[in-house]
C-alpha cells in the first residue's frame, strides 16, 4: 500500500513563473519528463521511450496544481505541486505531495530531488 509522504523546497522565483513550469507541457518538458504533450484534458508524459498520462483533477492559478495518474488504481492518490509564499521572508516554496510504497520512498525523494535540481537550473537559479 502506497503512503502519502511531502517534500519542501525553496525556490526563488516568483508564483506566476513557478506555476507555468508546473502546468503547461512546456514548463513541465523542461525538468520533469522529456517530452509532455496535452490533448483533451490530458498531459502525457514521455520519459526514455516510456509514457505515462495524467489529469489534472484540481487547480488554481498560481497555488498549486493536483494530478492523478491514469494508471493508479487508488482514487484517493495523486501528485499534487503547490506554491507557498512565506509571509515573514517572501521566499517562495513548493510543497509536493506524492504517494510512494514504503519500501520505495527513499528512491522516489532522490528522484524528486534530482527532478528539482532540473527545475532550478530550468529557472535559472
């Protein structure tokens, strides 16, 4: 059974630029997969000669975006990218949220981790 783990980064940038590489296929082609294409309410994925599609199953402009994945079988999973903006400093967090199986949690952070290490050199930072 998977479980519901979150992850924080800091970023510095603004929302509106954060948003777009979030939820268009181009913003997200430039860290997240190789190739993303959207048709009829759904992103495709392409990774390595792979493919995996998901649908956006709640949004907001510039908070965040939640996606589940055709292929999961839980209605209750889904990854979701949300914009956090501190009130003290300004700094500029996103928190995601994804499920993983307990003995797959430790690989899916590093991957995460590499994937926003991708996301920050696609911003500039």
């Amino acid at each position: 059974m998977k479980t519901k783990y979150e992850l924080e980064y800091t970023l510095n940038t603004s929302p509106a630029i954060l948003y777009n590489r979030l939820s268009t296929p181009e913003g997200l082609s430039e860290w997240f997969a190789d190739n993303v294409n959207l048709r009829k309410g759904k992103y495709t994925f392409h990774w390595e000669g792979t493919h995996q599609e998901a649908a956006v199953i709640q949004r907001k402009r510039n908070k965040f975006i939640r996606f589940r994945w055709e292929d999961d079988e839980e209605e209750d999973q889904y990854f979701e990218f949300k914009i956090h903006t501190h009130e003290l400093t300004g700094d500029v967090a996103l928190l995601i949220t994804d499920f993983a199986e307990e003995d797959e949690k430790d690989d899916a952070v590093d991957l995460w981790n590499t994937q926003i290490s991708e996301l920050k050199h696609a911003i500039g930072l």
